[in-house]
C-alpha cells in the first residue's frame, strides 16, 4: 500500500521558502536554503507521520512526498526530481530571483 503526501512550498519575492500541507497535520516549515528545507521536510514529514497519523515504520518507508514549488503569485512550474521519494518541482528559476 502506497501512501501520497502533498507538500506545498510558497516561495516570496524575498527567497523565504514556507512549506504547509493540508496532507500532513501540523506541517509548517520556514527557512531561505533549499538544502535545509529538503532534509527538514524529510525528517519533519517522518516525525509527524507517525505521531500524527500513527504510521509505521514500514508505511513511513513506503511514503511519497509530493513537493510542489510556487512563487508567491501562485504560478507553479512541475518537474520530477531524481530523489526517488519526493517529487519536487522545477525550482530553477525561483532560485536565480533570489
């Protein structure tokens, strides 16, 4: 059984990435390095999956995140990542603005 989790990311005109899902109860993560918010919202989205859903071990693993990148317009632009459990969109031109 395959869980799908969507993620959020809203990016402002002043490089602040905040990611929120209606998907994950309690969700929220703010940083400006897109390092930092990969590897927050793997282990954050791993911590709040099991004690907020009461997933385990073995779902956690078998757990997708879906990662959708938006300018703070709401224009949004899809590209999969090579990261074989989150998909993230095509950030490319939201970092050359920053």
């Amino acid at each position: 059984m395959s869980f799908e989790y969507a993620v959020d990311v809203r990016v402002g005109s002043d490089g602040v990435m905040t990611a929120t899902s209606d998907d994950i109860r309690g969700l929220v993560l703010e940083t400006t390095d897109l390092r930092e918010m990969c590897s927050e919202l793997l282990l954050v989205s791993e911590r709040l999956l099991r004690s907020n859903h009461g997933l385990t071990d073995q779902q956690v693993a078998d757990a997708e995140l879906h990662v959708n990148f938006k300018k703070a317009s709401g224009q949004a632009r899809r590209k999969r990542a090579p990261h074989p459990r989150v998909l993230f969109a095509d950030v490319s031109g939201l970092l050359e603005a920053a």
